[in-house]
C-alpha cells in the first residue's frame, strides 16, 4: 500500500507542475505582449518528438525546439491523427527563455520538401 500513496503523490506533484506552467504561460499570454516583446517571429520545419499525452495543448518537441501549443493555436492536421515522427510546419514567436508559442501548426506530407 505504501507504494501506492507514493506513486499516488509523484502523479499528483507532476499534475500540479503541469497546472503550474500552464497557468504561467496563460498569465504570460494575457498580458500585454509581454512574453512575446523579447522574442521574434520564427517559422520552421520539423518532426515531432513529443507531445502532451493530454491532448494538443501544452508542451511540444519538434525538431529539437521546445514548443508551447495554446488553445488559440491553429492546427491544420490534414486529416491526420497528432502522434511523434509526423512532419510539421510552425509558425510562432520565440520568447527570451528560448520556447516557441505556437501560432500556427501544420502537417506536411513526408515528401514535402517546401
């Protein structure tokens, strides 16, 4: 049982770390373009490495970047399931702490070399 409580405690610590950051990056994006004043707009091409195992929003890795995805992110899917290994295209700002706020996310074929 002791086990349990444990495990029971790291999932919720690690929730709580996921409410922590996402609260923050809401905050930061509600203010008056103050997360994105530092940063410049950014497009490139990239796999996708990692995903939230959530849903869409939240942290990303595509092609070594670490991306953030908002509700406000638009994302062209193609018709196709989010998973690692796809091909993408993201449009965004990077803040002065390196991550990349996605604007805009699109699914390239493979053999998209554009």
């Amino acid at each position: 049982m002791r086990c349990f409580s444990t495990r029971s405690a790291l999932v919720a610590g690690v929730i709580a770390l996921a409410i922590g950051i996402g609260a923050g990056a809401i905050f930061a994006s509600q203010q008056t373009g103050a997360a994105f004043a530092q940063g410049g707009e950014i497009e490139f091409k990239g796999v996708v490495e990692a995903l939230p195992a959530t849903g869409p929003v939240g942290a990303w890795r595509v092609g070594g970047r670490d991306v953030w995805v908002t509700e406000q992110t638009e994302i062209d899917r193609e018709g196709r399931a989010l998973a690692p290994g796809l091909r993408v295209e993201v449009e965004g700002v990077t803040r002065s702490d390196g991550w990349i706020v996605a604007e805009e996310i699109e699914v390239k074929k493979a053999d998209d070399d554009d």
